[in-house]
C-alpha cells in the first residue's frame, strides 16, 4: 500500500473504527511501539506491527469474554 492509502478492511460497523484506533494506540504505547504520525507504516518493523494487531486481538477477546461473563449479548 502506497503512502497515506487506507487499509482495504470494511468494518461491520464502521462507528467502530474511531474505537479501534485508539485501542490500536493504546496498544502501542504499552508495547513502547511509536506509531507514525502520518498513518504510513511501510518503514514500521513487520515484528511491531504484528505485535500491536495480536495484543488487540487479545484485548478484544478479553472485552468480549468479560461482557458475555456479565451476560451481555452481542
């Protein structure tokens, strides 16, 4: 993907994405992974930007584990 072009990913939701992306900071910041202020992340470490998406795959899993323990329903 080419300098400032937006992932081909559709989200279910699409208010979603205002979420993810600060869960996706979060994340980062946790790891000590500086993301670029230009949203371009072809100069990142393929390790970093791995490990940013796994942990907020955890996360989310830890969220939705939590609210179905609580008996939310999704």
């Amino acid at each position: 993907m080419g300098k400032g072009s937006q992932s081909s990913n559709n989200l279910v939701v699409p208010q979603a994405n205002q979420a993810l992306d600060q869960l996706k900071y979060e994340v980062a910041q946790e790891l000590g992974v500086q993301i670029p202020q230009d949203g371009y992340y072809g100069y990142m470490a393929t390790r970093d930007t791995g490990a940013i998406g796994g942990h907020m795959v955890r996360r989310m899993v830890q969220i939705a584990e939590e609210s179905l323990a609580r008996g939310a329903r999704f």
